[in-house]
C-alpha cells in the first residue's frame, strides 16, 4: 500500500492499522494505549499538527474516530545515533539500478537501533534518492554486494528476477581447513540442503525435519596457514535465500565461519569489535538485466580481512 507521506530523512513514514473495535472511541485513543506511556505530549501535537494522516493523506485530528480509518501513517521520532565507523563505496549507478559494496555492521534496511545508521537510508540521503529499494539483503554482519533499485517504474522488473531465482550469488568465507572434531571430512565441493526456519522472536535460524528449502554448494578454493592452524577460503553459491542460510550451512560441516558469534555456538551478547568483522563477503552476482537484455556481472572490490595470499 503506498503511504501518502514521502520519504523523510531517508525514513520511511510509519503504518499502522487500527483495530476494528475494542475500547477506543478516537484513534488518539488508541495511539494513546499503544505509546501514551512513552510520549504522550507527542502524540498530541501531531494530532493537532496534522502530522498523522489516513489513506489519500487526510489528517486526523484528536476527536477522529476510530472506526473511520484502517490504516494511518506518521513519521516516529527518531533517536539520536552515533555514526558507525564504516563506509559504503558505490560501484555501479544508472537510472535503474545501484550497485554498492556494503560494510560489515552496517544493516542494509533501517530496524530496532539502527535506523539513520543503515544503508538504505544512508544512501538515500547520500544521493537525494527518496525512492531507493534494495532488491535483496545481506545480515548486518555481512559484507559485498547490494543491489538496489532506484526507478519505481522499472522496479518490478528486476524484483521478478529475485522471485525467480534467476539471480545468481557467489559469496566467499574463512574458516578452518578441516572440520570441527565431532564432524566427519568433507570432500569438496559439496552441497548442503536441509529445510530452516527462523522465527521473529528468535535469533537464530534453526535446522529442522522435512523437505529441504535451503541449498548451497561449496567448495574450498585454497587453504593457508593461520599461526598453529590451517584455514581456508571458500566459494559458496546459494540457490535459495534462507536468513542466516550461508552460516548455518557453513556450521553444519563443522567449519563454522570465523568470527560468528551465532554459529555454531551463540556467544554472549557484546559491543560490535570492529576488528574482527564476521569473515563472510557477498562477492559477486549476476544477471541477465531485464531493461538491456544483457547479461551482466557486478563483483565485489572488498576482501575479507582474514584470508591469505
């Protein structure tokens, strides 16, 4: 449903649906027992300001019933952020699409604490593009390629493409050489297949009984010595897009992906260490573009801090 309210800061306005029935006699009513414990004065004033506003864009006002919207849309107030210590470099730009490398910690869609502190809204400030939309996401941990479209017109073009797995992703990874003690050799390349879930209420994505819905195929491209170990690069090629598909994958042959504090085992919850980055790269995609008809390739200019030669 398109929101009546453009793009602000880079953040898209708010919906929220109002309920049917219940106690509430005015919408205020309602906003009140959602959030009048948090800033009740605040809601006030945008009722009086005209900042809250039904479909078509019709301002609501304290005494508006409850009954007379279903939908309702209005900017939050978003908190102070500090900025984090990365940078998100553009490799590709024309009048459909972007194509960026994104950093490590940076989520690629505003949610929870970061909001300013996402790429999406970064870029849209950047570059005055109230209506950039990614085409896909990497986790917050994640780093490498992002494709985002910048024309409404053409989106939907580029979004059946996803839809239809005729997007083709290679990441790359670090991990040990070998796996885990309790896990038995791999011989490479490989693919894992298994079926996951991952609840909203839950962090991590889980392994569970019936028909697959998650694959990857991976394969060692060279081993190195790390100190008293050996470690390893590894090209990994999903053909679905599970969350957390790639480690959990990874973790399940015992070569947990160096630096997760997810998996194979979740870690306490501690300050982003800047230092040592999640080694996974979204490396490279390609495509046959739906407005050229070309094929075309867009690879990733990062390297993961951890690999060798």
């Amino acid at each position: 449903m398109q929101s009546p309210l453009p793009v602000r800061d880079g953040v898209n306005a708010t919906r929220l649906r109002l309920p049917d029935e219940g106690p509430w006699t005015t919408a205020m009513d309602y906003m009140m027992h959602r959030w009048g414990h948090i800033d009740p004065q605040g809601i006030e004033d945008r009722f009086d300001a005209g900042e809250i506003v039904g479909e078509g864009g019709v301002p609501l006002n304290r005494s508006t019933k409850l009954e007379d919207h279903t939908f309702i849309w209005y900017y939050r107030t978003l908190p102070p952020e500090t900025r984090l210590p990365v940078e998100i470099n553009i490799l590709h730009q024309d009048e459909h699409i972007l194509v960026v490398d994104k950093p490590h910690f940076l989520p690629t869609t505003p949610g929870g604490t970061y909001i300013q502190e996402s790429t999406l809204v970064r870029l849209r400030n950047l570059l005055n593009l109230p209506d950039l939309i990614p085409m896909h996401r990497l986790d917050r941990m994640t780093a490498g390629l992002l494709l985002l479209s910048t024309n409404p017109e053409t989106r939907g073009k580029y979004q059946v493409l996803f839809e239809k797995r005729q997007v083709q992703k290679e990441y790359e990874c670090v991990s040990a050489a070998t796996p885990a003690a309790g896990y038995p050799a791999v011989g490479f390349p490989v693919v894992v297949r298994n079926r996951m879930t991952k609840s909203r209420s839950y962090l991590l994505a889980e392994v569970i009984d019936g028909e697959p819905n998650a694959e990857t195929r991976i394969e060692q491209t060279k081993t190195f010595d790390a100190g008293t170990h050996q470690r390893a690069l590894y090209r990994l090629e999903p053909h679905t897009g599970k969350t957390h598909q790639l480690r959990v994958h990874m973790a399940s042959l015992g070569l947990g992906i160096v630096n997760d504090a997810f998996y194979p085992d979740l870690l306490d919850k501690a300050p982003d260490d800047y230092s040592k980055p999640l080694q996974l790269l979204a490396r490279g995609i390609t495509f046959v573009d739906p407005i050229s008809k070309q094929r075309v390739e867009y690879r990733s200019k990062l390297e993961l801090s951890e690999a060798r030669g």
